[in-house]
C-alpha cells in the first residue's frame, strides 16, 4: 500500500513536472472560478435563486478572466510547489483577496451586486485562499512523505562535521538541504544562532540555540555534547543581521578559530562580480528616515491598492489585446536595484515583439515596435503593472527610477547614493526630461531630488507627471542646470 501511494504521488508528480506551467495556472483559475459558485451556495443553505442562477455563467467568465490577469501579475503560480517558501504563499494569498477585491468591485459595477448577498464576497475571498493555499500546501506534505519513503542513501562511514548556522530563515533551510545532499566529506547543522527566533524553535530539526552574542556560551554547550562545530556558516542576509553583529561575529570566531563562510559560499560559481556587485557589499549612505518617509510609505501603499482596484478593467483590456497583439506573455520582468542595493522583478505591459522571428532571426529594433505598443509607452500605461511592486514596497509613487545593475555600474557612485531611497514610478527626472535625457544627466537630476525629497517637491512632480502624460516629455533646461551645478565642487568653474 505504502509503495503504491509512493508510486502514484510520484506519477502525478511527474505529469505536474513536465507540464507545470498548464497545469499551474489550469488548478488556479478552476479552483478561483469554483469559489464563487461554493461561495453563494454556503451563504444560501446549498439552494439558489434563479436569477442568481442566469448571472452564473457571466460571474464565473468574469471570475475566470480577472484570475488569468492578477495571478499573473502577482506571481500566483511562479513558484514550486513543492518547495514553497513562506514568501511564495504570501504571493498565492495576495492574489487570492486582489481577486477577491477586484471581482467583488467589477460585479458590483456590473448590476450593484443584486441578488447577491453581502457575506458572499468574504466566502468568496476565504474560499479561494483555501483553494489556493491549501492546495500547495497539501502538495508539500505528501511530497516530503513520498520523498521520505525514498530508501536513503548509505550514511558516510566517515564522522559528520558540525556546522552551526547564524540566521533561522529560509536561508537556514536551504543550507541544511544542501548539506544533507551534498557529496564528500558529510557536514551537518547542529544548531543555529539567530538575533531574534526564540530558543526550541526548530529549522528542519535543527534547534535554535541562542542570539549571535552568545556565541561562546554556545560553543561550550555544543562542544560538551561532542558536536563542537568546525565552521560557522552565515545564511542570513548580512543587511538584515547588520554590519556591527556580523563584526562581532567574525571577531569572536576568529578567537575561536572557527572560519566563517556565507551561504554564497556553498555555490561554487566563478568569482570577478560586476562593479555594482562589489559596490552593494559596501554599506551604502544612512537610509532618509524622516517622518514624511515613512508617512509617505504607507500613503503609497493605500494609493497603489486603491490604482489597483480602479485600473482593473483597463489593465484587463489591455492585457487581452497584448494578448492578441504579441501572443501570450503579456507581462516584462527586469531584475532592478531598489533601495540599499536590494534586487526586485519589475514588471511591466510588454510592448515590444520577441528580438527574433518564428526562424530565430535576429530582428531590428524598428520591426519589434507595433503601434498598439507605442500608444501604450506614449501614455505611461505599460507601467501600470508596478502599482503591485509599489504596494509591495520594492518601489515607491516618487524617486529614481529603477536601473539594472549595467546602468548603475556607468555612475560615478556606482549608484550607493541612489540606494537610500526606494526607486519610483516617477521621478524628477522624469518629469524634466526623461528618455530625451542622457544617463549622467538623469542622475544629477535623481541626486538633486534625493537631497531635497520633500512634500512640496512631491506634489510638483505629481502635477507635472500628469502633464508629461498629456503633452509628452519636454528637457526643463533650468532644473537640469540646477542640477548639474549642485554636484560640482565648490570653487570649481561652471
């Protein structure tokens, strides 16, 4: 019996690998469509009115092309099932209730909700977060059941090392994975030192045993135990741990004689990382913590769920005619820096054709470009889709915009100074010049912004956003001036 329950997870899990994508994205729209008609049949004793009946069909159309877009710009199916991390299913509930908003707000545009009761939309929400969530949840535990059934590989004839790890996040988890699979000599995580888990808390069955400054309390406890480790292997990230923790750390180990790894260290990639690579591992400029940041961040956030809800429709419009335009992906993802160095996807309305045709053929520049695009770029719309990297927090309505790391290696600071704030969906640059400006010119506007963010400099770049859009980008010469002369030296000539 065991066996064949083995067998037949492993066949679906195998159907499910070579077919993913489908089958993905098939369950997660049924299981949202499904919702809505379990939602009103709970809320009306399992019987349904007839008029509720006829608007059926249309709700679950509605339901299904809503799911097709929010999924995915929310990154709903992206991730593996089986190794879903806490982040993935923060992802799949985030879809989950922007459906939910969206389809409620869509249905009571469509006739204010008649027939239909108040508490639907709530079941309808915690239903397919159920669905949704459960479901990947459910396929994790019986994909480490059957993984686990899996007769293990002899053990090493040869003692295990002890590691201990600094850090309780999914970082811990990853570590421990891959020391588990790992060939050659067999290293285990015997305990792990993290700032602010609490102690008998476990990672994959490794305890956590103190906060980094108990270091040496517990080395002694591990060592009285026979698992005195041999290396001390960092898995959170060092921003998050902080610069004086790490330094205390290497400081203490290097009492011990205990060398100090980071997870990096476990890939054995080639080394020569790109200038902006070894700019991040330096700490950039003290983060803007002012009051009005942090006001700023919150009103962000509201503004961005409330773009999101209102963009709705068009931004399924425009989904279902990039569709017809350009085929299926609708959506452009870029890695960006965002503040402190911290990569993020950016997405984007793709407005562009594939760089090669049906043959694989290179094509110019000019043949990728179709007018439907044009429009799309001329008004801004391509870029509604990053309201969800502003309610996320990887962006904010205001600042630099975004650069890939080519674009930051070419600044002179390699970009630290544009790393204390969040980059944003407009800019002052944008609103002075934009694309018909060059990089060192959009930069001197950035840091001109950056060194002078305020409400009432806000409130001038929202105005002349709406402007731009209408009329198009224009070089304030004056602005740009301004800004040039502020990075000069003092004393050096104009």
């Amino acid at each position: 019996m065991a066996v064949s329950t083995l067998d037949s997870a492993t066949g679906v899990a195998g159907l499910v690998s070579r077919h993913r994508a489908l089958v993905v994205r098939t369950y997660d729209v049924l299981a949202a469509v499904l919702a809505w008609p379990l939602a009103l049949l709970l809320r009306q004793d399992l019987s349904l009115e007839m008029r509720v009946v006829d608007a059926l069909p249309r709700d679950v159309l509605l339901i299904a092309l809503l799911a097709l877009v929010l999924f995915e710009l929310t990154g709903v199916h992206r991730a593996f099932w089986r190794y879903a991390t806490a982040a993935d299913l923060a992802a799949v509930a985030l879809g989950a209730l922007a459906l939910a908003a969206t389809a409620t707000l869509a249905r009571f545009l469509l006739d204010r909700l008649e027939a239909v009761p108040r508490a639907v939309p709530i079941l309808f929400a915690l239903l397919t977060l159920v669905l949704l969530v459960g479901a990947r949840i459910g396929w994790m535990l019986v994909a480490h059941r059957a993984t686990a059934a899996t007769p293990a590989a002899s053990p090493p004839a040869a003692p295990f090392r002890p590691v201990l790890l600094v850090g309780a996040g999914e970082g811990a988890a990853l570590a421990i994975r891959i020391l588990r699979h790992a060939g050659g000599p067999a290293y285990r995580a015997v305990g792990i030192l993290d700032p602010a888990a609490t102690r008998h808390r476990e990672v994959m069955g490794v305890p956590v045993l103190g906060r980094p400054e108990e270091l040496r309390a517990v080395l002694a406890s591990l060592a009285v135990r026979g698992l005195a480790p041999v290396r001390i292997l960092v898995t959170a990230d060092p921003a998050e741990l902080g610069v004086e923790v790490l330094r205390r750390l290497s400081e203490r180990a290097r009492v011990e004689r205990l060398p100090v790894s980071h997870l990096r260290d476990l890939v054995r990639l080639p080394t020569g990382d790109p200038p902006v690579a070894a700019a991040a591992s330096l700490a950039p400029p003290a983060p803007l913590d002012t009051a009005y940041l942090r006001f700023r961040r919150r009103a962000d956030a509201l503004v961005a769920a409330l773009g999101l809800a209102l963009a709705a429709v068009p931004m399924l419009v425009i989904a279902a005619a990039l569709r017809v335009v350009l085929g299926p992906d609708i959506l452009f993802r870029q890695v960006r820096s965002g503040r402190g160095f911290r990569p993020f996807i950016l997405y984007k309305f793709r407005t562009l054709a594939e760089p090669v045709d049906a043959d694989g053929r290179d094509l110019a520049e000019a043949d990728r470009h179709n007018p439907f695009g044009r429009f799309l770029r001329r008004f801004r719309l391509d870029e509604l889709p990053q309201l969800w990297n502003v309610l996320k927090g990887d962006m904010a309505l205001i600042g630099p915009r975004p650069l890939v790391e080519a674009e930051l290696a070419a600044l002179p600071d390699g970009g630290r100074e544009r790393a204390r704030l969040r980059p944003g969906l407009t800019g002052w640059a944008q609103v002075n010049g934009g694309a018909a400006l060059g990089p060192l010119d959009k930069h001197a506007l950035d840091l001109w912004y950056i060194r002078h963010a305020g409400p009432a400099l806000d409130a001038r770049i929202l105005a002349r956003t709406l402007r731009m859009m209408l009329c198009g980008e224009r070089v304030n010469e004056p602005e740009l001036r301004r800004a040039l002369a502020a990075l000069r030296p003092e004393g050096s000539p104009a």
